[in-house]
C-alpha cells in the first residue's frame, strides 16, 4: 500500500515515455531522445517506442546532481 502524497511517478519500476520523462525533468521530449542517444539517460526500445523505467531517470538526477 501506498504512503498519502505518492504517485505512480515515485515507483521506481513505473515505465515513463518520452513525454512523462520531459515532463518529470522539465525539458522538450526532444532533449529526453538526446540525452538516450549519447548514453547519458538509459532507456529501451520496444519494438519502435522508447520507455524509461522511473529508476533510471533517479540515477541520470543523481548523476547530474554531483
């Protein structure tokens, strides 16, 4: 069960699009492909869709954060 004040965002095996990951860290979602691209955000394809688990967009904050 889910503390008050959570979301599915807050799970960190929630699977987030593009746009939910633009959303979350307040850039164009062109700038979330980007970021995939040179290996600075870690994502996966399916099939031709790209999906971040909320995990990972933690670690790139992380990351970026030091």
């Amino acid at each position: 069960m889910k503390s008050k004040g959570t979301t599915a965002y807050d799970d960190p095996l929630k699977v987030l699009d593009i746009e939910e990951v633009g959303q979350l860290l307040s850039v164009d979602p062109k700038t979330v492909r980007r970021l995939m691209v040179r290996g600075e955000l870690r994502g996966t394809r399916v099939g031709k869709l790209i999906r971040f688990k909320r995990a990972w967009v933690n670690d790139y904050l992380e990351r970026s954060d030091r």
